[in-house]
C-alpha cells in the first residue's frame, strides 16, 4: 500500500536534460530512503 509519493517538479527553463538521470537517482534513492523508515 503505496505511503507517500515523490516527485521533481521545476519550471521549463531551469530544466537540464544532462542532469535528467541525476534527478532520476535522487528520486529513487529518496523513495528507498522512506520505504525503509516506515517498515522500521
């Protein structure tokens, strides 16, 4: 059962393509990061 949602959001002309997989990581690690804290 889904806890909490993360998202990137920012306006058109502050995006960088070239950091799209940086954003990407930051995302994933941040879901894991609450994942892990609420089954504790």
């Amino acid at each position: 059962m889904p806890v909490a949602a993360v998202s990137v959001s920012l306006p058109d002309s502050r995006f960088e393509p070239g950091r799209l997989a940086e954003s990407g990581k930051l995302v994933t690690d941040t879901a894991a990061e609450i994942t892990a804290r609420h089954l504790h």
